[in-house]
C-alpha cells in the first residue's frame, strides 16, 4: 500500500458525541411511525451505520447498497457502479439511507433516485460527511454529521486505495 501523512481533522470523540446527537435527532423525525429501514452504502458508511443505528433506539430493518463512483482515484468519476442490490423490498417502508460522504452530490442523487423507484413509503437520508464546496448538482441531505472544506478525507469508513477504512477518526490526507 501507499502510505501517505494524515492529519486528524474529526476526532473519534467528536465522531462519536455528534452520531450520538444524530440518533436521537432521527428518533424524533421516525416517531410514529412502523417499518423503517435502514440502506447502509457500502462500503464507506460501514461505521458511522454501525454506530448511528446503535444510537437509534427504535425498531429498524437493515439493508445494504453498494455502489462506487471512485475507483482508486481521488476524485469523482461521476459515474456511479452499482456492486450490490438491497436483498429485499423497501415497498411502503421508511427507508433511511446513510451515507459516508456527500462530495459532488452525484452518488447521493443517484441513489435517491434509485431507491426511490423502489417505491419506498419515505426516504431520509444522513450523511457523516458534506463538502458543501464540492457540489457539483443540489443535493439536499436531512442529516449531516460535519461540514468540511473540499479535501480528500479518509477514515471511519472513508477509504484512501481501500486503505484507512477502519480509524476510528476522519483524517486529511497530505498527497505529498
Ligand atoms: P460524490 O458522488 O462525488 O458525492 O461522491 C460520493 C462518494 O465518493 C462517497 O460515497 C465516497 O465513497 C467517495 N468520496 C467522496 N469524497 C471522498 C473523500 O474525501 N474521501 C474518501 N472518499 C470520498
Ligand atoms: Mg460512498
């Protein structure tokens, strides 16, 4: 692997208080309401989904997309491949996707596209992460963990190469 100079830019402690924050946040906007499921994208949200959904204290489904727009690169190819389908139906349920990072919005758009055609009774979507300078479509997001400036970002899920998935903190990443 290539390794490259991290600086730390969330803390796992910051990470942590603020999916907690989240969590009861999305409790409140789900109250009431039967049949919710949780679509984690895969790879990247693997952790902040694992931690959001233990913040959430209510009954919820879980499912998995997977999808990738990057390749090894570090910057958005605008296309986005899909490499795994959710394995059952979101007909008439409340589905909560999540997300790691929303950075061009193409992904994002793409799959509340996709999903949407699905037939869902609702969609919410949460994102760790926005690059609010990076947008390059409107991309609306109900729930953001932190803003951050237009760097390349790895850890908690976020990849570098398939590498750095598993800090527990969000880095930047010096290229050289
Ligand atoms: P978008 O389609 O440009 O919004 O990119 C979304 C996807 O690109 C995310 O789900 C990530 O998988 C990946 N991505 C975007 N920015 C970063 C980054 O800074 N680090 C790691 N992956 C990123
Ligand atoms: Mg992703």
């Amino acid at each position: 692997m290539n390794h490259v100079n991290l600086s730390t830019l969330i803390s796992e402690a910051q990470i942590q208080k603020r999916v907690q924050e989240l969590g009861e946040q999305i409790k409140e906007r789900f109250s009431g309401k039967e049949d919710i499921v949780a679509v984690g994208v895969l790879k990247g949200s693997i952790m902040f989904y694992a931690d959001l959904l233990r913040a959430i204290d209510m009954d919820i489904q879980c499912e998995f997309y997977g999808c990738s727009s990057y390749g090894n690169s570090t910057k958005s190819s605008g296309e986005v491949k899909l490499t795994l389908d959710l394995a059952n139906s979101v007909k008439d349920k409340h589905v909560l996707l999540i997300e790691d990072i929303v950075d061009s919005g193409l992904t994002m758009n793409y799959l509340k596209t996709v999903i949407g055609a699905r037939n869902p009774a609702t969609i919410t979507t949460a994102s760790l992460l926005l690059k609010p300078d990076s947008l390059k479509e409107e991309c609306e997001v109900d729930f953001v963990g932190f803003e951050i400036g237009d760097d390349f970002v790895v850890g908690y899920g976020l990849d570098f190469q398939g590498y750095y998935r598993n800090l527990p903190y969000v880095a930047t990443v010096n290229m050289n």
